[in-house]
C-alpha cells in the first residue's frame, strides 16, 4: 500500500477518524472478529480508491464509506432482515448531526449501499464505489483476508494515523 495514498485518504477523513460517534463503532461487532468502525474504515479506503479510479469524488467517497454503517446501536437489538434495511437509515441520521451537512453524493452512498439488497439504487459514482467496496470488504472480512491485508497493517499502528488512537477493537 502506498503510503502517498495512504495519507492524501487521511486528509479527507482525518477530522471524522477522532469524533467520538466514529470511534465508538470500535465497539460495535459488525463480522465476526471484525469492529463496525474497521468495517468502515475498509469500505473507506476501498471506495476512496474506486473513485479516484473512475474519476469520481475520492473525498466523498471515503467520507460516505467511513459513515456508511454510522448506526450506532447494537445489531442483535432487532431481527436481521429488519436490521438490514433500516441500519442505513440510521447511519444517515447519525452522519447528518455529526457532520451538519452532507453532499447529495454522500447521502445516497449512505443510504444505498445495501442496494440490491434494498430499493434504493446507487446514483453516483461515489455511490457506486461505496455500494461495490462494501461488499468486496465485507467478503474479504468474511475470508479473514483483511486481517492480512497492508491496509490493516498500516491503520492499527498506534501513531501517528489518527491521533494515537489504533484501530483494534475496544
Ligand atoms: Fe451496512
Ligand atoms: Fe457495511
């Protein structure tokens, strides 16, 4: 992984990497082993890279991956089909009053990323790329890939990526 990228991706997210909503998805399990805010952190690089690749918007890309499962709430509190549908709506909620206000680009990301699972389709491709890096992420989750991954490598170190804070869970 190139540190170069590394770092032009931690200037677009940087400020929301430290808030304390983004930091409480490390206590948040979204797969098995794996932190909602890794999660994030993952479909974050992956789609800022996406969009750079087609000529997207990289910065609302990685902003709309990192706060794209930005719900906040235990998963197991409600069945998995009803958890599925509504968790991007609650992610858009919390990402309105973290950030005040967000790109029509980013909004959808948010709220479309389960497509085609739900009804709401991507329409940007900033959308697309979030839609794409998460179930790309997810699979690699799954297949215990990520945590193998540079990716992974460089953003547990504890310093300087975000404030000190390492990426691990809890
Ligand atoms: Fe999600
Ligand atoms: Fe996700």
């Amino acid at each position: 992984m190139r540190e170069e990228r590394w770092s032009a991706y931690l200037d677009c997210v940087g400020e929301l990497l430290s808030t304390p909503q983004v930091q409480a998805m490390k206590h948040i399990r979204h797969h098995p082993g794996v932190s909602c805010f890794e999660h994030s952190l993952f479909v974050s690089y992956v789609a800022f890279c996406l969009a750079e690749k087609w000529r997207g918007d990289p910065r609302a890309a990685a902003r709309a991956g990192l706060l794209h499962d930005l719900y906040l709430h235990d998963p197991k509190c409600m069945p998995s089909y009803k958890q599925c549908f509504a968790h991007p709506v609650a992610a858009l909620r919390n990402a309105r009053v973290l950030c005040g206000s967000l790109s029509r680009e980013e909004e959808n990301g948010i709220l479309a990323h389960m497509w085609p699972l739900s009804s709401r389709a991507p329409r940007s491709r900033v959308a697309a790329a979030v839609c794409l890096a998460d179930k790309l992420c997810a699979t690699a989750e799954v297949l215990g890939l990520w945590r193998r991954s540079a990716l992974c490598r460089t953003a547990c170190r504890p310093a300087p990526a975000f404030g000190g804070n390492a990426v691990k869970n809890g």
